[in-house]
C-alpha cells in the first residue's frame, strides 16, 4: 500500500509519464533511423 500511495503523488506521476514518453520517443526515433527514409535506396551510376 505505501507504494500504491508514493505513486499516487503528482511529483512522481509527472516523471514517471516523462520517463515513459522519453522511452517511447527513443524507441520512434531508432525505428525512423533504422528504417532508412532519408537513405537512397539505389544511387543512378553510369547514366
């Protein structure tokens, strides 16, 4: 219960969401970069 209790302070909530959006944010940029948009796909040689 003393937990459920500490959880339930705005302080912690605030970071506890912060946390949570940074790690999602991280995971959306590392998928962005992963998937190569801004990489040529096949570079016109000889042409």
């Amino acid at each position: 219960m003393a937990f459920k209790k500490w959880l339930e302070k705005p302080v912690v909530k605030f970071l506890l969401n912060t946390l949570i959006y940074f790690a999602i944010m991280l995971v959306l940029f590392y998928l962005y970069d992963y998937s190569g948009i801004n990489q040529a796909k096949f570079i016109y040689n000889d042409f």
